[in-house]
C-alpha cells in the first residue's frame, strides 16, 4: 500500500481511522482540529491515494527540567530547563500496521525536528508511552528513559 505525509487538513478522511487505542481514535476524530486552531501543535497525516487518514503523529515544544536527564547527558547540556520537542501521539491504522508506516511516522517526525533544531534550540524529542508495548517501540529506535520522572507515564527521550 502507498502512502504520503501531508500537513493536517479537515479535507482528508478520518472517519475510519481505528488503531484500537481509543484515545488516539477519538482525538484524531474529534479534538486534532481544535488542537491544530489553539496551536497547540501541529500534526502530520499519512494518507493514502483516497485520501483516508492511514496514520499521524503530533509535535509540540516546551522544555524539561535539567534534572530529569541521566547523569551521562549532563555534561553535554546546560543545567538549565533543556528545549525539547514533544511527540504528543503517534499512531497507525490496524489495517496498515506491520508495513512499516509507523517507522516512517516516527523518522518523519526525528527529521522534522532536526532541520528545526539548526535553526531555534531544541535538545531532545521527548515522549509519554502509553503502555509498555510503546516504550519499547520507542527503546528500539534509540530513546532512553528519563531519570527522576515524577509523573505516572513512561517518558522517554532522544538526544537531537
């Protein structure tokens, strides 16, 4: 199946978007658009030749305190709240899940934030699994857990 990576827009078909994570169906169907208005982020379709939404992912910025990185890292950045970019959903189609779409999703995602890191400062892309199964999804492609994290979620990050 062939897909491509567009900005969001409200033309492309997400009505039968299911990647059984009922948060992220409903937020692509309902509550991605007011997101995009706020901007509070900004969201990337993979579509197919139909138009119909096969996948997306989310960036926001914000920062992180210096503290919640390994003591490895800190030598390598300042000691002060760290300029992060934050991948807030990513998600797939269960009828396109194991061809690879969800790799893509994610190197879009890292590349995206890498032309922006050389021209604003941006250290680090962070994101909140929302089961282990995502964790190690992410562990797999070279995020690390963060240190001293004192919410509920699994954070992790990658190193820009």
């Amino acid at each position: 199946m062939s897909w491509k990576f567009v900005d969001f827009h409200k033309k492309y078909d997400r009505s039968q978007f299911n990647c059984s994570e009922p948060s992220l169906n409903n937020y692509l169907k309902s509550q991605i658009s007011q997101d995009i208005t706020r901007k509070a982020n900004v969201s990337v379709l993979a579509i197919n030749p139909q138009n119909h939404v096969l996948g997306f992912y989310t960036l926001s910025s914000g920062s992180l305190e210096f503290k919640n990185f390994p003591p490895s890292l800190k030598r390598k950045i300042a000691p002060y709240p760290v300029p992060i970019a934050r991948l807030g959903r990513l998600a797939v189609d269960n009828s396109i899940k194991g061809q690879g779409l969800g790799k893509e999703l994610l190197f879009h995602a890292i590349d995206r934030v890498e032309e922006v890191a050389k021209k604003i400062g941006i250290r680090a892309i962070i994101v909140d699994a929302k089961n282990q199964n995502a964790a190690n999804y992410y562990l797999k492609y070279g995020f690390e857990y963060l240190q001293n994290n004192s919410s509920s979620k699994t954070t992790l990050f990658l190193i820009i």
